[in-house]
C-alpha cells in the first residue's frame, strides 16, 4: 500500500512581510542620501567650460598647455606652460563671468569682469614629465565688487527663485544689487537668525530697512535659503 505524501506547511506569509520590511527601511535610509545629491546637483553648473558652484560661490576653470619643445629642457619649459595653462584658464572664467546670471536679468560689467579677474588664484597646478603644466583656477561670488564682499551679512530664506550670483533687492524703498549671494536648498522652517523673505514680480528679494543696510548689502554676501530653484 502506497503511502499519501503530507501536503506542504502553508506558509504563514513572514517572510514575505520581513522582505517588504526590508525593502521599506531601505528606501527610508536611501531617501535622505537621494535628497542631498539633488541637492548638490541643483547648485552646481557649467558654462563657458567653467564650474560654477552656486552653494560655494565659487567659479572654477581648468585648462593645460604642452611645453616647447624648443626649451632645451623640460624644467626651462614649464614656466612658459604654466603661463600659457593660466592664460586659457582665465580665458573661461572670463567666458563664464560674461554670462554669470547676477539676478532679474543683470550681467556683470565689464570693469567688474576685469576686477574679478584680477583677484582668482590658481588652487591646483600640476606639472607634467614632458615639461607641460595644467592650472585650475578660481574666482568668488563678490570679487567684482570693491573691496571683495567676501562676508556674509543676511541670511534670508524663500520659497523658491532663480540663481543669481548678485540679486537685486528692494531694501524699504530703496534698490541695490546684492555684493554677492550663495544659496543652501533647505525644506521648511530653517535655523534662527534666518529672516523670510519674498520676492516681487520682477524677482527683487523685498527686504526691510534703512539707507545705512543697503549700503551694506551692496557691498557683502547674502546666504540664501532656497526650497525650490527655478530654473
């Protein structure tokens, strides 16, 4: 007589349920990390072959050249190579200033593009075996005013707006050009000592204040804290 096989354990589901577990904490520790990526991505750009990196305030060009192989050696070359690397880097910064949104369709101008120019520095230059040389160079947000608005004054937060390295604000009833402006992409309420602002139609920041803070305004960095970057 054929024994009758005993039909299979019904599974009680756990492990399917510890798999959707699994999956959920993985996105839940997954999403913080995606958000600060986009984050990061969302200030960062290109143009005219330079980096511009809206949350640094800084702009960034590299460039190289190959030595002369007319130098009797390759440390008499070098010198001429780092010269010439330096020029064209300087060449795409000078690119990127010239198209650099400053806000409410401003550009820098040209005495402020040469100012700027005049202060970037080489942060990296590396010498190659044949006697050539590649610099990157770097420039930031304010260099073009005088002196260099290198400190942070305000920091304000909106909802969102465009990226403009100089915005325009209406400071009372007075307008002024921001020396400079860096941005942090922030959801809701942000730390204190950071004011609401808004913006009016033509995409001036609506600040209150007095003669004596838009005189300061234009001469310093702004921190902006932005929910959303209009693009």
């Amino acid at each position: 007589m054929t024994s009758r096989r005993s039909p299979p354990p019904r599974s009680s589901g756990s492990s399917g349920a510890r798999i959707a577990l699994a999956l959920l904490v993985g996105a839940a520790l997954h999403a913080p990390s995606a958000r600060a990526d986009h984050a990061v991505a969302a200030l960062k750009e290109t143009r005219a072959g330079a980096e511009i990196d809206w949350a640094a305030g800084t702009i960034t060009a590299s460039a190289g050249a190959a030595a002369d192989l007319h130098m009797p050696s390759v440390d008499l070359a070098r010198p001429g190579a780092q010269r010439r690397a330096e020029a064209g880097a300087a060449a795409k910064l000078r690119a990127a200033l010239a198209e650099l949104p400053l806000g409410s369709g401003n550009k820098l101008t040209a005495p402020e593009i040469d100012r700027a120019l005049g202060r970037a520095r080489a942060v990296d230059v590396q010498y190659q075996s044949n006697g050539g040389a590649v610099v990157r160079k770097q420039l930031r947000f304010g260099d073009w005013v005088e002196p260099a608005a290198s400190e942070v004054c305000l920091s304000v937060a909106v909802p969102s707006m465009h990226l403009g390295a100089a915005p325009a604000a209406r400071v009372g009833k007075r307008d002024v050009r921001l020396g400079a402006a860096t941005y942090v992409m922030k959801d809701g309420k942000v730390t204190k000592n950071v004011a609401d602002a808004r913006l009016d139609k033509d995409g001036r920041l609506l600040l209150e204040g007095d003669n004596q803070l838009a005189d300061k305004l234009a001469r310093c960095a702004v921190l902006i804290y932005v929910a959303k970057v209009q693009r």
